[in-house]
C-alpha cells in the first residue's frame, strides 16, 4: 500500500481527502453512509461569533452541471456549537477543521479564540471569500490589503494551524495567496464559489431571493484547477484545492496541479459515499502506477 499521508506545517493527515464546508454537516449526518475516521479530515460548516438564520428563501437553485447556492452562512454560533456540537464530534479520529466567518475582524478574532481553547479542533479555516453574505465574507479576500490585515489579526489570536480560503472572484488570486502566507497563513484552500445567477424566464425574476449566488459543481472545475496551479506555483506554503471534484481522477488532477489536499463539496450531496470512493481511487491509481506515497503527485504534471 502507498504511502497516503500528507502535513500542512506539523499536523499530520492520514490521507489528503477532506470534506468542504457547508457540504459535510459536522460530519454526523454522514455517519451512515461510512466511517467518518477513513477521512483524512471534515471541515465543519461556516461558524460566526452570533446565531445567523441566513438568507431568505429560495436559496439554492439547480444549474447546467453544478449548482447556486445563497444559504448565507446559516449556523446557531459559536457558542452553540462549542457546547452542543463539539462534544458529539471530538470523538472522530480524524483532523475536524472548523470553517470561521464573521462580518468584521473582531467577529472572526472572537469566534478564532473561542476555537483556540478546543482541544480536538487541528485548525481553523479562514472564509474570507463567501459571496453570499451582505457584510464581510467576500470582501475581506477580494484585495491584498483587506486579506492580510484579518490573516495578520487571526494569527494573533489563533495558535494552531490557520488556513485560508480564498475567493475566486479577483483577477490575481496568487497576489492575495502570498499576502496571507505572509501574514502568517498556514495553508490556503481555493477556490470558493464563483458569483453567478439564474432567471426564471416565465416569471422574469431571479431564481434566488439574495439574486446572485455561490456556483459550485463540475462547472467550475476548469477555473479551480487553473487557479490551484497559478497559487502552488507562487507560495511554499500547503495550497488544497477545491472545486468540481466529482471523482477520483478530479482528485488526481488538482494534486498533479500542486495542491497537497483536495476538498469534497457539492459531489457530496449527490453521492454521499463519494469522499470514500474518491479516496479508494487515490489508493488504487498509485498501486496502478506502481508510486510509493501520494506526495509524488503532487506538483507532477508535466509541462
């Protein structure tokens, strides 16, 4: 068997497969399905300082080969989660990452310290880049300057691994993936969503309440696997890729493209065992290809 294991700075994950926020629950709803602990982590969903209902209804809308989602961040808070949900999931044996959002720096500083004092949380990741919410999110990762100033304020606040996910929706996204590395990010996970809409052509209104939502999906698939080989080439730094991956050949490509992990998202909703079979697809094409360890992959596309 090949060597599966990969480390973002000194945190070791059995395997490079995580699930992406927003798409996994806090891993219970999947339990079912297979065995959480396989998993080389889960990313919680987005996690603010105060309980948000999120957006108006509707706010997900089905699209030529992905989907627009405008949920808006939906979660019961920090607190909550801390007292209610942390005691039922500590007990996976995999890495849990909590996704943390707010609308202004001290929202994210508050909730990132409250996450510190976790003993079974490994880290944190930054969304800096949802473009669903009316405040924050999006606009802190859409500049260099906006982008380091919050990384430099978490890093403060926040002692274990810190990663940063990063928007799409700019024109240089390995500028703002060296601003945060050098304000101390640990690793940098894109892309999120990428802003786009749907009409309904008989009523002629927008299909989502919010107008403008998150696409994901094998549509965006080209665009994430571009921009994970634009930034792996700009940081020293982990970069995990996300983005459209639907299968373990997906997988494969984004780790050949630089990235040292790759997230599940939206696949999940259609196949809940996907991150498993993805996983065992990693397995196989590195027994196929006679490769000892999965890091041979990474980075190796041939130009």
């Amino acid at each position: 068997m090949a060597d599966l294991k990969i480390k973002i700075k000194n945190l070791e994950f059995k395997n490079p497969v995580l699930t992406a926020s927003g798409t996994f629950g806090y891993g219970q709803e999947f339990e079912d399905f297979f065995n959480i602990d396989h998993l080389g982590g889960i990313i919680v969903k987005g996690t603010t300082l105060e309980p948000r209902e999120g957006n108006a209804y509707p706010r997900m809308a089905e699209t030529a080969s992905g989907m627009l989602n405008a949920v808006g961040l939906q979660n019961k808070g920090v607190n909550y989660f801390i007292e209610k949900i942390y005691p039922e999931i500590k007990k996976y044996n995999t890495n849990i990452i909590v996704n943390v959002s707010g609308s202004k720096i001290e929202d994210y500083v508050a909730v990132a310290e409250k996450i510190n004092d976790l003993d079974k949380i490994a880290a944190i990741e930054l969304n800096i880049s949802c473009p669903n919410v009316k405040q924050g999110g999006m606009a802190f990762g859409t500049s260099c300057g906006s982008a380091a100033e919050i990384t430099k304020a978490i890093r403060k606040a926040y002692k274990k691994i810190l990663i940063v996910k990063l928007s799409p929706n700019v024109t240089d996204i390995a500028g703002i993936a060296k601003a945060v590395e050098a304000e101390g990010a640990d690793a940098v996970s894109l892309i999120n969503t990428l802003l786009g809409m749907a009409i309904n052509s008989e009523t002629r209104k927008p299909i989502l309440s919010t107008v403008t939502g998150g696409l994901s999906g094998p549509a965006i698939k080209p665009v994430a696997l571009r921009m994970v080989w634009q930034v792996a080439k700009a940081v020293k730094i982990p970069v995990i890729g996300l983005g459209g991956i639907m299968s373990a050949a997906d997988a494969i490509e984004f780790l050949l493209a630089g990235a040292t992990a790759i997230q599940v998202g939206t696949a999940n909703f259609i196949e809940p065992q996907i991150s498993i079979k993805i996983l065992q697809g990693i397995e196989n094409y590195l027994a196929r290809h006679k490769m000892s360890s999965v890091k041979d992959l990474i980075g190796a596309m041939e130009v």
